[in-house]
C-alpha cells in the first residue's frame, strides 16, 4: 500500500475520533526516519480561539491507537 493512501486511511478512520474531542486535523504524516516508519496525526482545535491541552491530545490518541489497532491499515 502506498504512503498515500494509508493516510487517506487513517484519515477516514481519525476524523471521527478527533472531531468528538472537538479538534480538527491539521496534517497527517507517515514516514520513515532511520529504520522505522512512523504515523503522525497533528490536531487542532475547532475553535481557533482554543489551544490543543494534553487532555485531547491523550483522548485522541488512546482512541486512535484502538481504530488503527483494529483496522489495521500499515
């Protein structure tokens, strides 16, 4: 599968996830540094008056690891 379209994946599977915690996604990026690949989602908050807290970036990230984990798009 190319890089392309695995994050057209995670995109499908993310945008759910990151607009229930109220953000947005600001980019997706899968790439190989050194020997390894990795998957990043950079989020944003809906309100541009607000700023991304640990608290979202935690519920997003613990949600998004059990989607990936389950559908298995890498």
């Amino acid at each position: 599968m190319k890089k392309s379209d695995i994050c057209a994946e995670v995109l499908k599977l993310a945008s759910p996830i990151v607009q229930e915690n109220g953000c947005t996604i600001y980019d997706i990026e899968f790439k190989k540094e050194g020997g390894d690949y990795y998957l990043r989602v950079f989020i944003d908050m809906a309100d541009e008056n607000a700023k991304v807290s640990l608290n979202e970036c935690e519920a997003v990230s613990r949600a998004l690891s059990d989607a990936l984990d389950a559908a298995d798009p890498i």
